[in-house]
C-alpha cells in the first residue's frame, strides 16, 4: 500500500495541474466575452444559432471572416461600406460568438449562409470572403449560384494546400477528443505565449495593427471553444476544398481576387493568380508590400476593390463579359 501512495500524489497533483487550466482557461474565456461583446444579434437560422450583424442600406454584402476570425475582422471596411450599402457580418460557426459543433464542413456552412440570405430578403448579395471565408465563398457560388450575385475574395484559401502554414500548424489535431482535451487546457496558455509570433506572420511584412486585439476581434482565439472550432476546420479542411477546385470551371457569377504579393499564409500565385485563370472572367490584383490582413491592415484599397466587384455583380452578363475582357 505504502508504494501505492506516491501515484496516488502523483495521480492528485496532474488532476490538480489540469483542474487549474481548466479553471483558467475558462476564465480567460470569460474575460475575452466581455472585452469583445456581441455586435449583431442572435439569429435562428435553419435550426442553428448565428451571430449575425445586418447594417447599413443599399446593394448587399455578405461578409466571411477568415479561419480563427470573427466578424470584426471587417470592422474598418464595413464602416466605409455601409453608407451605401446594407452589410452583413457573420461569426461563422463556432467563431465568435456563434456556437458551433465541430463538424460543420465548406458547404455546410455554405448552406447555412444561404439559408440566412434567403431569410433575409437579400437580393443576390456580393460575397466578401476573407482566407478560409474565400473558401466557403467558393462553396457559395459552386452550390448555391441562385442565391448570389458574385465574389470578391481577400486573400483567399482557395486551393488544396499540402503544407500547412507555420502560423496554424499548432492546430492539426486529428483526434477530436485530444483537440476538446486541449482546447481546455494546454491551448490557451500556448497561444497567448505564442500570440506575438503568429501575429507577425499573419501580417508580415505589415505590421501588426495595435488595435487588433479589440477594435478587429483578434482577441476572440484565445478561448477554448475558438480553438477547438479552428482546429476541426484546419483538420478538415483539405478534405473538403479538393471536391470544389475540380469544379471551378462551373463558376458562373463573375468573381473578383485580391491578394497581398508577400503573404506569408497563403501563397497569391497558388490561391489567386492559378484559381482565377480557372474561372471564366475571373481576375486577380495582386497587391504588393501587403500581406494575409489585408482588411485589417489596408482598408481602403479593400473597399476600393469591392466597389469594383460590386459594379462588375451589378452589370448585365454580356456587359459583365466586355469589363472582364477590357481588364484583362
């Protein structure tokens, strides 16, 4: 018995190490809530919960944050946006202060934006779709072509990618129950001593905004259910693009791209330059000394570029045609 006593003390101070991150965590996650409240509203959408926020009037946008994101992230491009158009901002599942289940794949979440189009009454709205937003944009247009007007993609995931970017390779978890295990635990801790770093690539060769934390809702990660959300999707997420890139060719609402030359997550010759020339009328501008934050980092050329989309979306399809043609 008495050898016995050691791994019992042992056994009672892990539980006790990990009962304390939990604990912490948590309220980490707590605090976070209240430094960023809800914005929008909590919508019910076809049997799920979305945190949405419906401003502005005039032509519609829907805007799709990115991976890890949350509806903040277009904080500076709605407000300049939204005196002449009507703006939607989603959380996407499980980002935010949307709940989600873990599961939800490109076209799930696809699906569920066009649920809220419909609910809404929007009138083929453009699609705004930042990183991994680009990616259910792609979903969008593939699947649900009826509900849209077309795409404007900021620095988007678009195509499979075999190396993961060094900012999110801390997210390939495949065991969903190690992924729920450290989301309330080892997570946080390691991305708040790692934050800097991965900001700076997320950036770079931009700075990191000051404001980031609050003003665009970089703060929002740092949460379990955030990164257990973030993780299945990293996950997932190669899976479920390889069935879309193969269909690209079928894109038929005019699509619009615009990425950083320097992005240090996602590579504009692979996402931009290689997917547009795979859709009919497609085009790509390239931005240099920019890099993945582009929304963040460099608003006004963002809402310059989705004006433009918004006038190629709004054009008749013979004229839509003579503007790419004339841009090329």
């Amino acid at each position: 018995m008495s050898s016995l006593l050691p791994l019992i003390a042992g056994g009672a101070g892990i539980a006790g190490i990990v009962a304390a991150l939990v604990a912490w965590s948590a309220q980490v996650a707590r605090r976070v809530d209240r430094m960023v409240p809800p914005d929008g509203e909590i919508r019910e959408v076809a049997g799920r919960r979305l945190h949405v926020r419906d401003i502005g009037q005039g032509p519609p946008i829907v805007m799709i944050h990115g991976l890890a994101g949350q509806m903040r992230n277009f904080a500076a491009v709605a407000a300049q946006l939204q005196a002449q158009h009507r703006i939607i901002l989603i959380d996407r599942p499980g980002c935010g202060h949307s709940p989600g289940r873990g599961s939800d794949s490109l076209s799930d979440q696809a699906a569920l934006i066009a649920a809220l189009i419909a609910e809404l009454g929007l009138d083929r709205p453009l699609i705004v779709g930042h990183s991994l937003g680009g990616a259910v944009a792609m979903a969008l247009a593939l699947n649900h072509a009826d509900r849209i007007g077309g795409l404007a993609l900021v620095a988007p995931l678009t195509q499979v990618q075999p190396e993961v970017p060094g900012a999110f390779r801390g997210l390939m978890i495949a065991s969903p129950w190690v992924r729920a295990a450290l989301a309330h635990t080892l997570a946080i801790p390691m991305i708040r001593l790692r934050s800097a770093q991965s900001r700076d690539v997320l950036f770079a060769p931009e700075l990191v905004h000051p404001a980031f934390e609050i003003a665009f809702g970089g703060a929002m990660l740092a949460r379990p259910r955030a990164f257990y959300a973030a993780s299945s999707e990293m996950t997932a997420v190669n899976d479920a693009l390889a069935p879309l890139v193969v269909r690209y060719g079928e894109i038929g609402v005019p699509v619009r791209i615009l990425f950083g030359a320097e992005d240090q997550v996602l590579a504009a010759p692979v996402h931009g330059t290689r997917t547009a020339a795979a859709i009919a009328g497609a085009r790509c501008t390239i931005v240099r000394n920019a890099g993945h934050m582009l929304p963040v980092t460099q608003p006004d050329r963002v809402v310059a570029f989705i004006r433009d989309a918004c006038v190629v979306t709004a054009a008749p399809a013979g004229v839509r045609a003579r503007i790419s043609e004339f841009a090329r």
